[in-house]
C-alpha cells in the first residue's frame, strides 16, 4: 500500500476504485434511483466494493429479459400473433402497445415497489 508523509504520519493514499463502464438501460436507471432512495446500506457497499456499475447493469440485463419473455408470453396468450399483423397491423401495434405498458406496469410494481 502506496504511503505518503503528513507532518509525522504516513496515511494511505485511498483512491476510489475504478469500475468498468457498463450500458446501463432504464431500468438499471429506475433501478439506481429506487436503491439510493430506499437501500442505502446496499448502495453504500457497492460504492465501495466498486461493484454498483456492475450490479446495475445486471439488473438491468435481467430486467429487460423478464419484460421480452412477458410480453411473448402475453401477446401469445391475447392472440396476438403475425397472422394478426399480417391482416390488421393497426389493431396488432394497438394490443402490443397495450401489452408492453402492462407489462412496464407489472415490472415497476414487482421491481420498484
């Protein structure tokens, strides 16, 4: 450990440690804003472990497999398919729509509550 000289004491050069960039999407956003908010100890740590970059990407990662695989599973539930495309691609874009802000919904409820 790198030292310096301060009147009669050596301290310890503390430098905060350097994270990796990580593409952090909106919910790793959401995500950073809701464990400032209410997880402090959980925040704290991963400031200073150096890991909150890495953790939030994964949430974030993991989040948006959990809303792809919702939204396939709802639209093939509701019907809502490629013959419907095909055939009314208005009423397709208008119950996809739907289904993605269901499914924003459930995602902000179970996640951010």
């Amino acid at each position: 450990m790198d030292c310096t000289l301060c009147g009669d004491y050596y301290l310890p050069n503390l430098l905060p440690i350097q994270e990796k960039k990580h593409k952090i999407g909106i919910y790793g956003q959401r995500y950073f804003g809701y464990i400032k908010k209410h997880d402090k100890i959980l925040f704290i740590n991963l400031i200073t472990t150096g890991k909150l970059n890495e953790h939030i990407a994964e949430i974030d990662k993991r989040v948006r497999s959990m809303e792809a695989l919702l939204i396939k599973q709802m639209a093939e539930q509701e019907g809502v398919d490629e013959v419907l495309k095909e055939h009314d691609q208005m009423e397709w874009v208008r119950r996809m729509n739907n289904i993605r802000n269901s499914v924003e919904e459930i995602i902000n409820k179970e996640i951010f509550k």
